[in-house]
C-alpha cells in the first residue's frame, strides 16, 4: 500500500521525527528512511492505528486483511512454514542474498520493505525483511507477519503498535442481496 490518505480523503500524518513516531496514538505513515522515493518500490509504513481507523486505509472494495485471513493465505500455498517462498519475489533485483525459497508462484511478489522503530531502533531490515499488519489486535500489541530473505517460511509476530510496517490490502468478498 502506498496512500497518504484514508478513503475518505483525511490525510494520514506523515511523521518523520523518531519521537513523535514513537509517541503517535493515531494513524500515521512514514517511508523507509523518510525518503518519499522509497514509496515508489516499497510503498509506505504505516504505524498500526493506521489499520483499524474507521475512516480506512484500503481503497473501497478493499480491506486490511485479519490474521485468519493472512492465516488462510498460508494455508493456500502450503503452510507459514514454506509460505514465504511462493509470496516472495524472485532474484536478488530487491531481496538480498540468499532469498531462501523464493519463487513468486501466486504472483503476490512480497518485497523486503523492513520496518520502522521507534527510539534508537529506527528503521532496519530494508531488503532483508518484510513485515505485514494484520487487523488483529492482541493486547497492547498487534499481529504481523514477516518474511525474510533467509527463510522460506512466513513468521507470526506480535509488534508494537508504534511499529512502522507495510499494509497489503485484501478484496473484500462480493455481497448479494
């Protein structure tokens, strides 16, 4: 996901100062780096107020997806155990070396957009990980999942709210009545 604003139109805060980021109770985006560049390739990382607002992140039609569903996604292409291998883009043009397992059968090309801390942490991971909110809360804390490039696998997570993560949207299901 690359927006900068909710379906409604409200602009998102874009926080770049590593204190504020950290101290955001409500949604807000920033890119890997505060480089709006990064948006391009990567989209943005969104803290995980984002998620839940009702004013919604997705376009209409579309979703922050739960655990159960990112769950039955897994399930679909073999288990989180070997899951990352067919979510994940191919070669090494994003992912560094080895990107264990990749080959983007389902066309979802996951990339490794790493990830925003707060404090000292700042932002990691760019090229070696990949890390996705889900809708579920679990505490003072939310479910995510995280691919990295030395693992064919997909690993549940539960992150700090004030993380700075990517969002991938899900097509919500027909209604007909």
């Amino acid at each position: 996901l690359n927006t900068v604003a909710f379906r409604n139109g409200d602009f998102i805060d874009n926080i770049q100062d590593v204190t504020a980021w950290g101290e955001a109770s409500q949604g807000a985006y920033c890119y890997y780096d505060n480089d709006a560049a990064s948006g391009s390739t990567y989209g943005a990382l969104y803290n995980w107020p984002v998620t839940t607002d009702s004013r919604q992140v997705c376009p209409q039609y579309w979703h922050v997806p739960t655990e159960a569903e990112w769950t039955e996604l897994f399930n679909a292409v073999g288990g989180i155990s070997t899951a990352g291998g067919p979510l994940k883009e191919a070669g090494f043009v994003h992912w560094s070396f080895p990107n264990s397992g990749a080959d983007n059968s389902t066309g979802f090309t996951a990339l490794p957009s790493g990830e925003r801390g707060y404090g000292a942490v700042g932002f990691v991971d760019l090229g070696n990980r990949g890390n996705w909110w889900s809708s579920t809360a679990t505490g003072s804390a939310a479910v995510a999942f995280q691919m990295g490039n030395d693992s064919e696998g997909v690993t549940q997570l539960n992150k700090s709210l004030t993380r700075g993560q990517s969002i991938r949207c899900v097509r919500d299901e027909p209604s007909f009545g």
